[in-house]
C-alpha cells in the first residue's frame, strides 16, 4: 500500500497535470489540501514531502507512467513555495560501474573517520581532507563553506553540501559546488541544475565546475563532473578514487605510473 507521501504527491499529481503536458506547476499548499482530502497525517515539514521525490525516492508509479515517451518527471523549483513538475532526458545520474580505481594515501585523521555521523558528513571529510577535489579536477581547491544555504530568484532557497573555490596554473579562478551521496540517495539532475544557478548568480564571475560525489561498493569513491548541454545534465567527466594505507599501494604500482608520465 502506498505511503503517505505517495498519496500525497500523487494526489498533487493528479490536480496539476493535463494530459499531454510535458510541465505542470503546483504550490506548497495544495500539499496541505490534499492532506486533509485524504485523510493523512499532515508531516511537521510539509516541505519534506517534495525534497524526498526530489532528491531521494523515485516518484510513484502512477505519475512515471504519465511522462512523455523516452522521458522522466523531475520536481524543480519555481519561486518560494512553488514547484513544477517538469520531462526531462533522465531524473538522475549514477556513476559508472567497472572503471578503474585509482589508489589514494589515505590522510583522513583517525578521529574524524572514527566519529563521523552518517555517509554524507564521512564522505565531504574524506574529500577535503585527502583533497580528492583537487585531483579530480588537477587545480588547487578551498573548501568555502558546507552546508550553504541560499535564495535563487526564480527558484527560492537551495542548499550545497560543501561550496570550494579553485585556481589553475593560469590564474584562472574557480567556484566548485559538490554534492555528496551515500548510501541509496541519487544524483538528481535538479540539484546538480540549481547548484550551478546558484554560482552563476552568486559568483558570475567565476568559471563554475559541478562535482558530485558518492560512495560505492567496497568504499570506493565516485566523482563526476557535470555540466549543461542544450539544457540538460550531462556527465562531462569521471573517476573513480579508492583511500587505502600507503603500504597498500606497492612499489611496482607506483613505477607503473611513473612510467606513464605526467597526464
């Protein structure tokens, strides 16, 4: 039986959309309303109905089916208050499986990784304290600010798991908002859209690079670059990073890469 949240963003659902639509926009309390039309108990954050479909949980069956052929519904903003459902290419992105994993000295204090409280938090650590940003991207990165919280005209308060700034050899400067997923979250394409929305109004002029992240089986840390093209999220690059001890990366490892040279 579905759940609450279900009934309501489907009941939501059904009060927007017209057939055939590839968009439709609804308001915070129409969640209240159709609360009480069905009889559910109202949750403390009504909001967290909407972030769960946006960000978490695939929306329900009964509006999947009603997306245009060969695309998806996604939840994005529109104002404060105000969502639209909107058909897209592909609601979210998951990183590569089978792809190289590269061996990275793990510098993660000891208390840090022994107190973290859950996936996210554990993940944004491991990223700043072995400066996986940095390498990823091959330009100097610091961490600004975790957990920004911010207002986007057009799309009211958005939120970034960790915001850092960049420089190039070239002097070129850089603003990096990452995301972190652990466990069964996704990367959703809405997210990845209002991070760079926000860096281009917050930091026009700096050249933004958006980064997710997210841990995979065996501890290995996915990262991916994004960027739009012709409007939709696209994975611009990728690699996969494993932190191990130092003794678990052998000498002939190292004179393998060496022998490579520089990339």
């Amino acid at each position: 039986m579905p759940n609450a949240y279900e009934r309501l963003i489907t009941r939501v659902f059904e009060l927007v959309y017209v057939e055939g639509a590839s968009e439709a926009i609804f308001k915070r309390e129409l969640l209240l309303e159709c609360a009480a039309e069905l009889g559910v108990a109202v949750p403390k954050n009504i909001g967290d109905v909407v972030y769960t479909f946006r960000y978490r949980r695939s929306l329900p069956a009964a509006i999947r089916t009603k997306a245009p052929k060969g695309l998806e519904w996604v939840i994005r903003p529109a104002g404060d208050g105000i969502y639209k459902f909107v058909a897209v290419g592909a609601a979210n992105l998951h990183p590569t499986p089978n792809r190289a994993v590269v061996k990275v000295p793990d510098a993660t204090p000891g208390i840090i990784a022994a107190h973290a409280l859950e996936d996210e938090q554990a993940l944004l650590a491991k990223l700043r304290y072995n400066r996986l940003v940095d390498i990823f991207l091959r330009i100097t990165c610091y961490s600004l600010q975790n957990h920004l919280r911010t207002k986007v005209p057009g799309l009211g308060q958005l939120e970034v798991d960790e915001l850092y700034l960049g420089i190039d050899r070239r002097g070129a400067q850089f603003v990096i908002p990452v995301q972190a997923k652990g466990g069964r979250d996704k990367h959703s394409v809405v997210q990845i859209e209002q991070d760079i929305a926000l860096c281009q109004h917050r930091f026009p002029e700096l050249i933004c690079r958006s980064v997710g992240a997210q841990f995979m089986s065996d501890q290995v840390i996915a990262m991916m670059e994004f960027e739009l093209q012709d409007g939709e999220v696209v994975i611009l690059n990728e690699a996969h990073y494993k932190l191990v001890n130092h003794h678990e990366i052998t000498k002939e490892e190292i004179a393998s890469l060496t022998a490579r040279g520089p990339e």
